[in-house]
C-alpha cells in the first residue's frame, strides 16, 4: 500500500508530489504527522464492531493487504533535498520488489478462552490483534500485545474486505493512529502492466477500481470550495482523445461521513490544525491513502486530504478554480503513481501533472493516455 501526497518545499515554494512510497515492504506505511493523529478522524462517524463470534470464521483465509500508522513523534531521518525525496517516493519497483508487494499473508481468527479471540496471520510474519466478546461482540483490545483503543470498524459492502482504525501510544512515538485492511484471497489475479512506460501506484501494474468510482466531498463547505472541487474532477473529464464510451466518475458531498479507513466512502477531507510533516524543510499540501486486495489486483478503498492550514493549499481551495494539489492527489485516486523520469537534459521524459518538482501544471495527454490504458476508457461524468 503506497501513501500518495503533495509536498510543498518551504525554501523554494516549488510544489512535489512525493508520495512517499519506500523501499519497504508495500503495505506497511508510517508517517510522522507533528500534531495529535486523531484529528484525521475527529468529527467523523464511527461504526461498532460488526465482528461476532459466530461470523468471524467466515474472515479466514483474507490477506493483510495493507496498514498506514500515524506517529505524533518523528522517528525517522527526514528527506533533506528534492532528489532524496524523489528517490524516496519513486513508483519504479524492479522485479522482485513487485512480488514482494503482492505476496499474500493469511489471516485467521483463534479462540484462546471463553471471551478471549485473537486475529492473526497463520503462516509467515504479521501481526496478532486481539478482541474480547462484548455483548456478543469481539471489540478490538491489543495489537501486538499493546492496549489500544477501537475507533472504527468497516465491513466492505460487498463482505470481501474489512478495516480497523485504532489508537494507542508510544513512549517514543508518542499518540498513535493505525489503519489495519484485510481482503479476501479466493479470487488471484494475474499481474498485469501497462502497455507503454505508464507510472502507476506500483510501477506499471494495473491496479484499477472495478467498482464505480465515487469521490465524495466529506463535510461542509462554501460553494466557492465546492467549485474548486468539482473542476479539479472535471479536468480529469476532458481527454483530448476520448473513447466512444466513457468510465462513469461521480460526485457526490456528504455532510456526515465515517472516518478515512472506512472502506465504502472515499472522501476528499480538507484537514485544519494539522500538518503531515516530512522534514522542516518540506510539509505535506495533500495525500492519498489507496488500499487495494493483493489478491485480486484491484484497488478497494482510498481517500484525499487536503492540509488546509498550508497557504497555499487554502488558497488554491479558495479560489473557485481548479486546484493543482487537489487535481494532483486525484491522479493518485484514478491510480496513478509519479512521474519522475527525465530525459538527458534533466527535462521530464513525460510531462505530467503526476511529476514532482518539474511538474506540468494541467492534466496531459500523457495522464489521459494512462487513463485510458489503465481501464480501457476515458472518464466522463455521471449523469443525473
């Protein structure tokens, strides 16, 4: 699972697109967010355990397919110039690194005692979650041995993936905010690639939705945001080489949503007082959080956030028009990774609004022409 955000560099005020995807293995993402991680879910709609004794046999056999934790403390050697961070957050994958991405680790519910169940992998490395039977529930209580707090539980609605959002703290890491997803393993896709030098979320591997794409906008907002919004869509709608018929993307506000590891609701979340730092040098202006079933090849889940509290990041939301951060990380969404090739004189090899810090300033025909390779049709909006 890669974590797709907008950097803005505080010394040359050039914007970045650093998604921050490292040599690690995929699905395990760790940010150091320089604030309380709860406020990436406070105001939201938190669902209960769906989880009984009774289902909870029907889950063995899903994948761990991917987790992203949110530290208070900075833990880790930030990025000190553009080419570290570039080389940091390149989509590019060799061989071996792409298998590593889709190698499944199975699931499986124990009973230990009469109110004691425990989730944990059944063969290979993972990591063992614990719940308790609450009135005929299992609430989530320990991850890897440490108490934590349940804050949501999603089930897909389709029943072949879930997710569980907790909290917890460290004594270096300080508060903690974890997104943990599984995902059925009864259906395995081939790995699939481009047909040309695509960048997609793993290098060139197909990862589309299959479902319809529905972006929503998650709260309350002025209608002048709201137009930024919807044109920052809308430049996704207008390839210059369209297909006969058009992958429908809709649109749709919510005033109440659930938090951002709910796997039914893709929201675009504007986030004040907050900051998702990188170093002192770079913060973050926007990011993606995709999910997608290892197994079956397909993205499931993802949501936007837009750090408002950047000025650059508020200014571009209010001003009416399409936003770059905000069309950018939609690239991300739509399942486009970066494009940081360069030619030999250090110019992009293929411009794109998906670069980094030689970036194109409008969705090119290189993006549509990605667009269309990665689900054999152009966008268009749904209808009424």
């Amino acid at each position: 699972m890669i974590f797709r955000a907008m950097i803005l560099s505080l010394s040359s005020l050039f914007f970045l697109s650093a998604c921050g995807k490292s040599k690690r293995k995929a699905p395990e993402v760790q940010y150091f967010v320089h604030g309380d991680p709860l406020l990436l879910a406070a105001g939201t709609q938190k669902a209960p355990s769906f989880l009984t004794p009774e289902t909870a046999l029907s889950f063995n056999g899903f994948h761990y397919s991917g987790s992203y934790s949110f530290f208070e403390r900075d833990v880790l050697e930030p990025p000190s110039n553009w080419q570290k961070v570039e080389a940091e957050n390149s989509t590019e994958a060799t061989d071996a690194e792409i298998a590593s991405e889709f190698e499944l680790t199975p699931y499986a519910f124990r009973q230990e005692s009469a109110t004691r169940w425990v989730w944990g992998p059944t063969a290979g490395e993972g990591y063992p979650l614990g719940f308790s039977l609450v009135d005929g529930k299992l609430v989530l209580t320990d991850f890897a041995g440490f108490a934590v707090t349940p804050q949501h539980y999603s089930l897909k609605q389709d029943g072949r993936a879930f997710s569980l959002l907790f909290s917890t703290a460290d004594g270096a890491k300080g508060r903690i905010l974890a997104a943990f997803y599984f995902a059925a393993s009864d259906t395995v896709n081939p790995i699939t690639h481009a047909s040309k030098d695509f960048s997609f979320d793993i290098d060139t591997v197909k990862l589309p939705w299959t479902e319809e794409i529905a972006v929503d906008t998650c709260g309350t907002f002025s209608a002048t945001v709201e137009s930024t919004i919807q044109k920052s869509i809308d430049a996704w709608m207008v390839d210059d080489a369209p297909t006969a018929t058009r992958r429908t993307v809709s649109h749709t506000t919510r005033v109440d949503y659930p938090p951002f590891s709910d796997l039914n609701v893709h929201c675009i979340l504007p986030i004040s007082n907050f900051k998702l730092e990188s170093s002192y040098d770079f913060y973050v202006a926007g990011a993606n959080a995709p999910v997608y079933n290892l197994a079956s090849k397909e993205k499931i889940d993802s949501d936007i956030f837009l750090f408002t509290d950047q000025r650059q990041v508020a200014a571009e939301l209010l001003s009416g028009e399409k936003g770059l951060t905000l069309t950018h990380e939609l690239g991300h969404f739509f399942g486009l990774g970066h494009e940081f090739k360069q030619n030999e004189a250090g110019e992009p090899l293929h411009p794109s609004i998906m670069g980094y810090s030689k970036k194109a300033l409008i969705v090119t025909s290189w993006d549509f022409e990605a667009i269309r390779d990665l689900y054999g049709e152009s966008f268009g909006p749904s209808t009424p």
